[in-house]
C-alpha cells in the first residue's frame, strides 16, 4: 500500500501521491489483485480502486481480489477484503483450511 508501520502500528506514507496515483491506474487495467496470507492478516488491505483523497472509486468492473493462503491461519473474519460489498473476492486454500473459517467466507460470498 506504500506505507510502513512502526513499531506500535501506525502507518506513514513512503511513496509519492503521483506513485500512488501510478499503482491505482496499474490496478483499474487489472483482472485481479493478488496477495499472500501473510499480507492480508498484517496490512488488512482493501484491495480496491481509490483516487487521489484515497477515497474508494466505484466502478462497474472492479479487479477481483484473491488471497492466497496454504490454511486461512489467523486470518481475521472482520478483515476488509471480506467485505464483497467493495469487490469479489475469491480465496485459493488447500484441504487443511478451518472448514469453519471457510463456511464463514462462503456466507459472506467470498469464493
């Protein structure tokens, strides 16, 4: 996302607002955005369109946002890429996933 956390949590900007600017175009031309588990459980990103002020863009198509993740390990219900409301998302897991941390996302349409 172009920040970096301290040591208590909060996050600084350490990219430009014209790289930022950058990333958001690169993702508007983009099927989908990818991240790791380990992204997801530390940074709790979005992964959606927003503009300059950072404000969420809302688009008839929207980059899918998948979460790769070997066992959904630790990984917060309440984080914001479950929210499909934004966009669709979709998680790729292997068999020893909590099947109830999958029936979970499955409720709230992730796929």
């Amino acid at each position: 996302d172009g920040r970096i956390a301290t040591d208590c949590g909060s996050s600084k900007w350490v990219t430009s607002r014209r790289a930022r600017s950058a990333v958001q175009a690169l993702r508007a031309g983009c099927d989908a955005i990818v991240v790791g588990g380990e992204t997801a459980r530390i940074d709790n990103p979005s992964l959606t369109l927003r503009d300059e002020n950072d404000s969420p863009i809302s688009r008839d198509v929207l980059p899918i946002r998948v979460v790769m993740s070997r066992d959904l390990r630790d990984m917060s219900l309440a984080a914001k890429i479950w929210d499909t409301s934004a966009a669709s998302t979709i998680v790729v897991t292997s068999t020893r996933a909590d099947p109830s941390v999958c029936t979970s996302l499955e409720h709230r349409g992730v796929e």
